[in-house]
C-alpha cells in the first residue's frame, strides 16, 4: 500500500501545473444567466438586450464583439460553451 502511494505521489509531482483543470465559476449561475447563455448559443444579443451580461463578462462566459453597426453585442466564450457542454445542451 506504502508503495502505491508513493508513486501516486511522485506521479502527482511530475504533472505539470498546466494540466490542472482550472475552476471555471466561483459561483452558480441565475436562472436568468443560464437562460441568457442559451439564447447565446443560438446568436450573438445586442449588449444591452439582458441585464446578466456584465455579470457573465465579468464570469468570462461572454465576450463582446463588433456588429455591422458598430453597436456592441456579445457571443460565447470558450468557457461559456464549456457550461452548456456540461449541462448536457451542446
């Protein structure tokens, strides 16, 4: 059993630190917020179309990108789409 440990710990300091998966929310998202990451998925929304956007900018679920009238809107992130891959959507 000793054995094993020691090379579960030695296997442990070999990882580099970049594998570690990173946590990717310090809190659970609103319903709101999940439902304005799902309209997201479809299209990008004006800027000021939800008020959980900044929050969702904040989180880094969404990122702000310029429309043909040069009006802001925003789209998933990487991140953003990681969420809804996890809850089973995408």
């Amino acid at each position: 059993m000793h054995n094993n440990e020691s090379k579960n710990e030695r296997d442990i300091q070999q990882t580099p630190a970049a594998a570690k998966r990173p946590t990717m929310l310090r809190r659970l998202l609103s319903h709101h917020e999940l439902a304005t990451l799902l309209l997201l998925l479809h299209a990008p929304v004006d800027a000021y179309a939800k008020p959980e956007i900044p929050m969702l900018k904040e989180a880094g679920l969404v990122e702000s990108i310029a429309s043909e009238a040069g009006a802001p809107r925003f789209r998933l992130t990487e991140e953003g789409n990681a969420i809804l891959r996890g809850l089973g959507v995408k």
